[in-house]
C-alpha cells in the first residue's frame, strides 16, 4: 500500500517536472532521500520497541509460582523475543521493497 502511493505521490511530483531534466533528478533525488529518511526514522522507533519490550517482558508472563519450572517463563521469554525479531525482519524487508518499488519506477518513468 505504502509503495502505491509513494508512486503515486511521487509520480505526480515527476510529471510536474517533466519540462527539465534537472528538475526530474531533482525530484528523483528528494524521493531517495525522503525513503531513506522515512525508513531510518521507522528503523530507530522499531529498535526503540524492542528494547523497551525487553524491560517489560517478565512482567508480561503470567506468574509463574515456586513449584513450576522457572525455566518455562524463560522459555516463553525467549519465544516472545524471536517472535519480535521475526516481525522486525520482515517490515524491514516491506520497506525495502516499497522503496525500491518507488525509485524503480521512478526512474523507468
């Protein structure tokens, strides 16, 4: 969804500067920097997160009580941060496609 509108959004800015070559790198040049900055800013809060989450974790189990195993919270806890990384992973590789979904066609435009 995000890649279809970066086109758009950008697309339009492009047409609008189709009289100079200049003014359409120049747009080129803004989307990449726009993309990237958008996608440093979503990379530090996604950091941020997780390692908020790491803080918290323990205090989201369920108790566990003396005559349980206490290896099973940790085990929960190590589920919870994979589960995490997992999700992290694959945002990371969304927005790695909707950014080069932009500038590709960008480009080819």
């Amino acid at each position: 969804l995000v890649a279809f509108a970066g086109v758009a959004f950008f697309g339009h800015l492009l047409d609008q500067a189709e009289s100079s070559l200049f003014w359409m790198m120049a747009v080129i040049a803004f989307a990449a920097v726009a993309l990237l900055a958008c996608r440093d800013t979503a990379s530090r809060a996604r950091q941020n997160w997780v390692e908020g989450a790491k803080h918290v974790s323990y205090c989201e189990m369920p108790a566990i009580t003396e005559a349980d195993d206490l290896s099973l919270g940790k085990t929960l806890s190590i589920i919870a941060h994979e589960k995490k990384h997992e999700l992290g992973h694959a945002v990371v590789e969304a927005e790695d496609e909707a950014m080069s979904i932009i500038l590709s066609f960008m480009l080819v435009q």
